[in-house]
C-alpha cells in the first residue's frame, strides 16, 4: 500500500464502543423496549412516511416533533431540541461547550457515551467511583467537581446500569453548587416519573436529556432530545449540524407522541414485567450464596446484579442465545416480554 499518515495520539487511547452481534434468539442486554412499535398507529405511520418529501432536507427545527414532545412532557418547545438519538446530544453537548482540556465529571459506572466522546474530544475524564456499594456521598461529588474545576457535570438517573435514582433534591444541590453545566439523562424517566425537567427555567445551568428510544418502542428511529434554558438552547444551536433528524425519523416519533394514552400504557406494561423480573430474580437469590447472586432494586426498564459468576452466567447464556450485559463482576439485564423473561429465569435457574 502506498501512502503514510499516522493515527493521532488521542485516537490511540480511545476504546471503541462495542456492539454485540450475536443473533440472540432472547435479547435483554440493551434495554429497549421489548414492545413493538403499536399495530394500531401502523397505518399513521405508513401515510406519514408516504407523505414524506424524499427530495427535499428535513425540517431543521423538528419543529412538529419538538412541539409533541412540549406537549407530551409538559414544557414550552422553544426550550426543546431534537437529535439523532440522545447520543448525538451528548456530542453536540460536549464539542460545542467544552474546551479541548476541560475536566467532565460522570459517575463510575454510567452510560459509557459520556466519557467516550469526552475522550475523543480532548477532555479530561473525571469519573466518581460508586464502588463495591453503590455509594453516592452528593458532597464528596460536589467537592470534586469544584476542585478539579468542572465545566460539565453528566450522570444518568434512573442510572445506568444500576436503576437506582439521584434524588430531586440531590441534583438540584449539585445544579445550584457547581458552576459547570449540569446535564441530568433522564433516559429511563418513564419506569419512575422522577424529573428535574420543570426546573430548566430556573437553572440557566441545567439540561436534561430524553429519548424515544426506550418507553416509546423506537430505539430504530433514532430520536432523542434536550431540554433546557435559552442560554443553553440558543448555544446548542450554534453547532448542531442543520438536518440532524431525517424526515423518517421526525415523521415516526410525531405518531406516537400524538398518542401519550399508548405510551402510558406500554409503560405500564414494561413496568410490570421488569416488577416480575426483578421478584423473580430476588427468589433466585434466596436460594443461593449473597456473593454468587446479589439483586439491586430498580427504577427502570432493566435490573442489576452483582455476581462472583458473572462471567460463567454470561457465558452460559450466551450459549442457549440469552443475550444479556455483562461488566466484570456485574450484570444487566433488561425486561422482556413474559415470555423471554421466562425462558432467562428457567436459564438462570439451570446455571446456578
Ligand atoms: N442515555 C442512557 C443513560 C442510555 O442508557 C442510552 C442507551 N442505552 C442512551 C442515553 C442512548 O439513547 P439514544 O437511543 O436516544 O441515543
């Protein structure tokens, strides 16, 4: 081959993010919603995509998507932006408001986007460490976040991967301490309704983040969402690119928005089976060692599980095509339907 170039330095470091290819026939391990897009909003959707301009760019605004998603989570839509899933809100957020050096302080474990795009974009990554106990002392973590002077303060909650929450209180004592922006990813609000989205107005601070791709079956479609201030807003729209969202895309996400009666309900539906997955999964534990099998309470669509065996539980899943997370001695799985979570519980039950 001819030609020479040399890779960057900071591309060396970067660990890419890997997506599990495997053809499971039971797939719990990236928390989507195990139900469909809903049948009766299918003829909606095929009119709405017959009716979309292939030759023209999509709205820049997603200005019809953006006023649903106002409606729907109860706030002004010229404080909302959409985005091509909430990843790419998290890259916009951090390209466009951070400096190359700039410390961002997340959780250790959280959602493995943040520290990856900080890492790509020259940042340094400050992660406070949960720990063995999932421990969250609030001052520790403000403390760190003011003396290593922090501009972007980014966490998940419901947290990923363990389901727990911050409470309101706790993020609105961050959001007031730290003078950095607070991005608060509220992925998962839907399987607990906690929210600080009401408090975006009041915080020239605070973001919060949301998606379509988890409580609204449309992980496909790619729609996610930022929510705050004018002064945040008006910057974000500085450097998002113009047509981020296809016309596909904005013409889905608007169907089931004009429909909050259905996305309450499966809601409803992914709640109860994570509650039957989760007791289930507490039944296993009493009857084997706290070490071997140890269940964390959850508030979202997926449960975790500390396990001196996580690997071999894996492992031995993945051979019968049960695809769940594994991260050391950890474990996530997310809800399924009845009957995938049975055919887990029944696979579980063999392993242990
Ligand atoms: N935030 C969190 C906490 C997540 O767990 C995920 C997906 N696993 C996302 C954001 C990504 O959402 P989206 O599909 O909108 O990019």
């Amino acid at each position: 081959m001819m030609g020479k170039f040399n890779i960057s330095e900071k591309l060396i470091k970067i660990k890419p993010y890997v997506v599990d290819k495997t053809n499971y026939s039971v797939r719990l391990d990236a928390n989507e919603s195990f139900l469909a897009f809903p049948e009766e909003l299918k003829t909606d959707l095929w009119e709405a995509l017959n009716n979309v301009m292939f030759n023209r760019y999509p709205d820049t605004d997603s200005t019809e998507l953006c006023m649903l998603y106002g409606r729907y989570c109860g706030i002004d839509p010229k404080y909302i932006l959409a985005g091509n899933g909430s990843d790419e809100m998290i890259q916009i957020l951090i390209n466009g408001f951070l400096d190359c050096g700039d410390a961002v302080l997340t959780l250790k474990p959280d959602f493995s986007m943040y520290k990856f795009f900080a890492s790509l974009m020259g940042a340094y990554v400050l992660e406070y460490d949960l720990g063995e106990e999932l421990e969250f002392k609030i001052d520790d973590f403000v403390r760190l976040a003011k003396d290593e002077d922090v501009k972007l303060v980014i966490f998940s909650t419901p947290h990923n991967p363990t389901g727990r929450t911050i409470s309101r209180e706790e993020i609105l004592y961050i959001v007031d301490k730290v003078d950095a922006l607070v991005v608060v990813d509220e992925a998962y609000f839907e399987f607990c309704g906690e929210t600080v989205i009401d408090c975006i107005t009041k915080f020239e601070n605070l973001a919060v983040m949301r998606t379509c791709s988890k409580a609204m079956s449309l992980a496909a479609a790619r729609v996610g969402f930022i929510i705050a201030g004018e002064k945040i807003i008006e910057n974000f729209k500085k450097v998002k690119t113009p047509f981020n969202v296809n016309a596909l895309s904005q013409a889905a996400a608007a169907i089931i928005l004009r429909h909050p009666e259905l996305i309450k309900s499966n809601v409803e539906k992914i709640i109860s089976e994570r509650d039957y997955l989760y007791k289930r999964l507490v039944e296993i534990q009493k009857r084997v060692d706290r070490e071997k099998f140890q269940v964390y309470p959850t508030k979202s669509n997926f449960v975790y599980i500390k396990s001196s065996e996580a690997k071999k539980i894996y492992e031995s899943l993945k051979e019968r095509a049960i695809g769940i997370r594994f991260f050391g001695k950890n474990l996530r799985i997310n809800a399924g339907s009845r009957e995938e979570n049975d055919a887990l519980l029944a696979a579980l039950e063999e392993i242990l």
